[in-house]
C-alpha cells in the first residue's frame, strides 16, 4: 500500500482549489503561474536536494504559505550535511533566480560526467 506523505505540501490557490506543488516550485511559477524547461530545472534542484537529505521535507518546518514567501524573497534551501561540493553547486545553479542562468539539461550532464 502507498501513501501521499507529502498531502500537506500542496497549497490551495485561488477559488479553483488547485492543488500546487509550493514546496518544487520556482519563483516564477508561484508568482506568475510560468511553467517552462527552465521551471522544471529549479524543481529539478529540489529533488537533488531530497535525494541527498534522504528524501527530507523541502523546507522543513515552514507553512506552504512561509515557503511561498521565502522563496519570492530570494530563499533558498540551505546545504544539506555531507553534500558533497559538486552537487551542492549544482543544486545552487538550478536555483538561479533568473531563469535563463539555470543550467540547461546539457551542462547538468556535463557536470555529473
């Protein structure tokens, strides 16, 4: 049997009730509703950054209302123990506030090669 472990992390936005990933999303995303390749690179980051902490809640401790605010003011999650550099760079790039300084899926393989 699964559960949704995660159910919590999702917010409720506007009077459609959709249901968002805040915790995976990027700035643009929560702000202006953007979806876009380069979105998905700052989620991609998120999910490096779950992987190394062994599957830890992003931004443990925050409300989705908390993450939402943190994120637009620039937060980002902090290094996780025994990350090792490579990743840790990684995870910072994937983090760029501007969209187009995050690396394409190309120079992500590249680094990890």
């Amino acid at each position: 049997m699964t559960r949704d472990i995660y159910q919590s992390d999702y917010y409720k936005k506007g009077s459609r009730n959709v249901l968002l990933p805040v915790r995976w999303m990027a700035p643009e995303s929560i702000a202006d509703g953007v979806n876009t390749y380069d979105t998905d690179i700052w989620s991609y980051g998120i999910v490096l950054w779950e992987i190394v902490t062994l599957a830890a809640q992003p931004y443990h401790g925050m409300s989705n209302e908390e993450v939402i605010n943190f994120v637009l003011s620039k937060g980002v999650l902090t290094r996780p123990e025994e990350c090792p550099n490579l990743l840790w760079e990684l995870m910072e790039r994937c983090w760029e506030w501007l969209p187009k300084q995050r690396p394409t899926c190309c120079e992500i393989i590249e680094m990890l090669e």
